[in-house]
C-alpha cells in the first residue's frame, strides 16, 4: 500500500496530465493522446509532423530534466528480454488497432463521457489486470 | 493561430504530461505492474493519477466547451460507436501493457534516463504501431 502522501503526489502528478490535455486541447484543437500523437508520425500529412515531434520533445525534456532529482522513478523492469520486445509489439499495435491508449481513451475520452473510450478503458485494464497477475504468478511480482 | 504558437503550446503541453507522468511514478513499470498485479502487494498509485488527470480534465471541460468551442470540437474523435476494431485493440494493448508495465507517454518519456529495456520496448513499440499502419495503407 502507499502511504497518503504518495497519494497525493500521484493526484498532483495526476492533475498536471490533466492540464496538458486540457492547454492542447484548448488552444491547438487536439487531443492528448500520446498513441496517436506519435502514431500519426507515421505516413503523416503535410504540416502535421512539427507539433508532434515538438509534444515528444517536451515530454523527454521532462524526463530527462527530473532523471538526477528522481532517479527511482527510472527504474527498469527485471525481466526477460523477450516480454520486454513482446509488451512493446503489442501495446503498438493494439494503441493504433483501438485507436487509443491510457491517456487519448483514459484521460481525454472518459473526461468527455465517450462511450468508445470507456469500453476501451475497461477492456485494456481488464486485459491488462489478467496478464499482469497471471504473469506474475509465472516470473513472481516486481514491486 | 501562428505555427510558432501552436508549436509552443505543442512544447509546454508535451513538459506538463511528462512531468506529470514522472512525479506520479508512472514512468516507473514496477508502480504500474504493482497496480495491475492483484496477487503480489498491491499498489493503487495509478488509480490516483488516473483520476487527478481524467477528473482535472473533465472538470476543466465545461470551460473549455465554452471558451474554445471550434477547437474541442475539431480535437475529438468523431466515431462513436462501439466496434471489433476497438474491443480487440484495447485487448491487445492491455496484453502488452500488463506484461511490460508501460504503455506510450511514460515509456517515452523514460527512454533517454532509464535505456535499456525501456529502449528496446519503445523501439518495438514504433515497430508496431508502424506495423499497423503499414498493414493499414496495404489492404486500402
């Protein structure tokens, strides 16, 4: 369990999420959807490149900016290889598949009541709770 | 809207998201496996972050509606119905996601601090999703 600062740090960071979809929406008329911000690099339009490069640049930059101070929030998961390449196949292609991931269905979509977003939501938690437990009962936990 | 204006909100937007995602722990696969993960010591920390973002994003909605109509009208998926397409994408997400513990905004966003495994998932995870889109172009 974790304790209720943690809690409340995690609905700060949690808020900040929030806002970033709300400031790209508002002024740029788009959603924050990190699968399709980067999944529309591909075969992209004319003119609609920069902005997504610049969003993932923003984000590494955060990243990069906070990787000294908060190094544990680094941390890599210990296990083989194979699951590490299989997990990135399948979150690639299921995001572009279901049009969405985390954030564009989680955040963005359930904040507007969208009925697609909220079956993708509980359809990728739901798969998403049944590998992860099953798994962990093969390789053992990671916390 | 000027390019270079839309391109600096583009730039403060992408700062906010992965700041947010890094102070929430979400860049952090264990955090979200121990979240997913019902049988080894639980962790809600995603559930709190889940509901700092979607509930500061639903409140600041109305606003939103009213100030920028042109622009949350235009950003948000037009499709509403409920298809295979959906339901198996969300599927096979989840699969990947229950078994690396990222999914795309923290796993970029940790890529140049954490390398390694988070590497070759974001590499792979480009394979994919170019993967589809390529499928995608070959069956129009």
């Amino acid at each position: 369990m974790i304790t209720l600062d943690e809690a409340l740090i995690a609905l700060g960071g949690g808020v900040l999420i929030g806002t970033s979809a709300s400031v790209l929406l508002a002024f740029n008329g788009r959603v924050a959807g990190i699968s399709g911000i980067i999944g529309g690099l591909f075969y992209a339009k004319e003119g609609d490149v920069r902005w997504r490069l610049i969003f993932v640049a923003g984000m590494i930059a955060a990243g990069l900016a906070l990787a000294s101070s908060m190094p544990e929030a680094f941390t890599t998961l210990d296990r083989p290889t194979w699951t590490i390449i299989l997990s990135g196949l399948l979150v690639g292609i299921g995001t572009r598949m279901g049009n969405g991931c985390t954030s564009g269905h989680g955040v963005c979509g359930l904040a507007r009541f969208s009925k697609r977003s909220f079956y993708a939501v509980c359809t990728f938690l739901g798969t998403g709770i049944l590998t992860a437990t099953i798994v962990g009962q093969i390789l053992g936990g990671v916390a | 809207m000027s390019e270079s204006k839309t391109l600096g909100v583009s730039l403060i937007s992408g700062i906010l998201f992965g700041t947010g995602l890094v102070i929430s722990g979400m860049t952090d696969p264990t955090k979200v496996i121990g979240f997913l993960d019902l049988l080894n010591g639980w962790d809600p920390t995603l559930a709190f972050v889940l509901a700092g973002a979607t509930g500061s994003h639903m409140l600041a909605r109305p606003l939103l509606v009213k100030k920028f109509p042109e622009n949350v009208a235009s950003g948000v998926e037009k499709k509403v119905e409920v298809d295979r397409q959906l339901m198996m994408g969300a599927a096979i997400f989840g699969i990947g996601w229950g078994l690396g513990g990222y999914c795309p905004g923290p796993a970029v966003t940790a890529t140049i601090p954490a390398l390694g495994s988070t590497l070759i998932f974001v590499i792979a995870m480009l394979a994919g999703m170019f993967a589809f889109k390529w499928n995608q172009n070959r069956m129009e």
